[in-house]
C-alpha cells in the first residue's frame, strides 16, 4: 500500500495516472467526481451539486533513444456540475498539470510549464479525504487564522521547471524553481521567486516524505494564474517544512503530517504556525473501507485563538476498478479567531465563514476514472 502511495506522488510529478483511451503516443485520461452535498457555514445552510477535482487530459511520450524520452502533459479542470470557471481553474485549457520535458532512465526529469509544487506532491497521497470537501487543504498547506496575513504553500504554480530524480533503493527527489510574474508598472523591479524541495522514500509497508519550501514574493505585482505569489505583498516572504509519514498493517493504514510555517512580514516580526494531521482507513473488504481523519492548524504566533480543528469519517464502496460511491461528514470548528472554511477542492466548499462559526457538510458522490 505504502509502496503505491510513493509511486502516485511520483506519477503526479510526471504525469496522470494510467489512460484508458490510447492512441499512437498520445493518451487521454480523466476523472469524473460528482457529489451531492448538504453544506453549513455556520450562519446558512446550502445544498450544492459540486464537481471535486474532475479533470480531462492528454499526455505522451516519444523514445529519443539511448534511454531518453520526451514527455508532454495537457490537463484541464472540468466542473461538470456548472462548466463554470471557478476558483480551482475549471472552464479553461491546461489549468491543472501541464508541461513539456526530457526523462532519462538513468539522470532522472527534467520538466517545464505549470505544475504542482514538490511541496504539496510530497504528502498529497497522505490524505485519506483527498479531492474531497473533507479534503485536508482547508488547514494544511497554507496560513490563514484571521490574523491578518495569508500564505499559500499547497500549490499549483505557473513558470514551474522542476527535476525529478530516479528512484533509488525507494527514494526520489524533486526540487522546482518558480517564477513570479511581473507587474505593468515601467518601474525597475524585482521578481517574485520560489524554491521547493521534496523527498520520498517507500519500502514495503513504510513510506516517509519531507518537503520545504521558501517563497519571495519581490517587488513586481502578481499574476492572477500565480496563486503561490497573490497571498501576501512585496518584500514578504514565506517559508514552510513537512513530514510526512505513513504505515500499513493488514487491512489497516495509518498516515500523519506535520507541517511549520513562518511568514515574514515586511516591518514585522516573523509569525509562525504549526499544523498536523492524522488519517486512517480500514478496509472492511476488498471494496469497501472506512475512513476516519483528524487536522489542527495551531494559533499563528502571538495571535492567541486564531487556531482550527477539522474531522472526518467516511465510507469508500468500489462499484469496480475505475468506479466508486462513497459518503462522508465533516466538521471544522474555528477558534473566536478565526475563519477557516471547508476546502474549495470542491465546488460545494470554500463557502466565506464569519469567525468563530464551524462550517460543516455531508457529501454523497460517485467517482469514475476512464
């Protein structure tokens, strides 16, 4: 099982997983998830037909030789519940993963384009909730308490190059370096920039990853597509850690996350936080599971209740090998200070919450991967 989850975070760093659809050296793939769910945040109740992370995509390969390939990634976000554009970038071409790259069997990726962070691949096969509304991204992978300052670090990024290593007796690395973009301002300037670095390790039941992350926000403006630079403003910066970990047993799995943030605002002290994460899944057979997931995002420095904490149980019933039915509830309680809101991985979270209100949600979905 651990040796699976290491092998999907690698695949997301170089490509979809496996198509169904196969033409000459181009591959189409995808993902519908669709879920009906019963949303509150606090104040209202919302009933909402929400699209979680559905996606379509094209992807191939061409054999240069001497064991070096080019590999190419188009993929698009679809809301199938509106086909709107939304905040997670449905409606448009090439808004999630997409890149053009050499890959050697022996020296490892090279890749270039818009892609997930090593930062956020490192420990997104972690989240036993993943693409859900009880997704663990509504506390992890970023700041936000009510505070005063936000910082994102779970990312997708434009301007990405990133180098994935080979595997190596179950460990790989991957280190990016991304681009701010520049503002219409004539004015000299200095660019946004980041670097993040991710390591993997899967041996048998076992997998471990840790990841860091610095982000300079410059002093040029930022781009709407460029969520890691629109958070905070010129001359910040922000720099994030992770471990990640997890062990399977049986018909047990058991993962955790720790995460450190510190924001460095220009003309004030640093504030830091500290998240962690605990999930688990219990496979009643060989189609149905029980999941159970715990995250705390601590109060930002200084700023006393400012902190959250969210749960989930679920239910994961496989109809077969692509497709799936599951249902889950899930509640975050916001300290007096804060706001945090359920994920907007799905369309039917995000929903603004005043502070010091706990959002909650029952969700019903079906899931098929072609």
């Amino acid at each position: 099982m651990q040796k699976k989850i290491i092998a999907l975070a690698i695949a997301s760093a170089l490509a979809a997983p496996a198509a169904f659809a196969d033409t000459g050296n181009v591959s189409v793939y995808g993902v519908a998830n669709v879920s009906f769910d019963l949303t509150d945040n606090g104040a209202v109740s919302v009933n909402k037909v929400s699209s979680s992370q559905s996606h379509f995509g094209l992807k191939g390969t061409e054999d240069l030789g001497d064991g070096l390939s080019t590999i190419w990634q188009i993929e698009s976000q679809i809301n199938i519940d509106n086909s709107a554009a939304g905040a997670n970038g449905g409606g448009g071409l090439a808004t999630r993963n997409s890149f053009v790259g050499l890959s050697s069997k022996s020296a490892g990726t090279l890749l270039a384009g818009r892609h997930d962070t090593p930062y956020k691949i490192a420990t997104r096969g972690l989240d036993v909730f993943a693409d859900s509304i009880a997704d663990n991204r509504g506390l992890m992978g970023s700041t936000a308490g009510g505070a005063g300052f936000t910082s994102v670090h779970d990312a997708r990024v434009t301007d990405v190059a990133a180098y994935i290593s080979p595997t190596i007796n179950g460990f790989t690395g991957i280190g990016a370096y991304v681009i701010g973009a520049e503002s219409a301002s004539t004015a000299a300037q200095t660019k946004g920039k980041a670097l993040s670095f991710a390591g993997l390790y899967g041996n048998g039941p076992i997998n471990a990853s840790l990841a860091y992350q610095v982000v300079d926000y410059g002093s040029a403006g930022t781009s709407a597509g460029q969520t890691l630079f629109t958070a905070l403003g010129a001359g910040d910066k922000s720099k994030a850690w992770k471990l990640g970990g997890g062990y399977t047993m049986d018909a047990v799995t058991v993962n955790a996350v720790y995460e450190k943030t510190t924001n460095t605002i220009t003309g004030a002290s640093a504030l830091g936080q500290n998240n962690w994460y605990l999930g688990g899944k219990f496979n009643v057979n060989a189609n149905d599971a029980v999941k159970l997931a715990y995250t705390k995002a601590g109060d930002v420095q200084a700023t006393t209740n400012t902190g959250a904490k969210q749960w989930a149980l679920g239910y994961d019933h496989n109809m077969s090998k692509r497709t799936s039915v599951y249902a889950l509830y899930t509640r975050l309680d916001n300290d007096s200070g804060a706001s945090y809101s359920l994920t907007s991985i799905s369309t039917g979270g995000g929903t603004a919450v005043v502070a010091g209100n706990d959002p909650s949600a029952w969700s019903f979905g079906m899931k098929h991967s072609f």
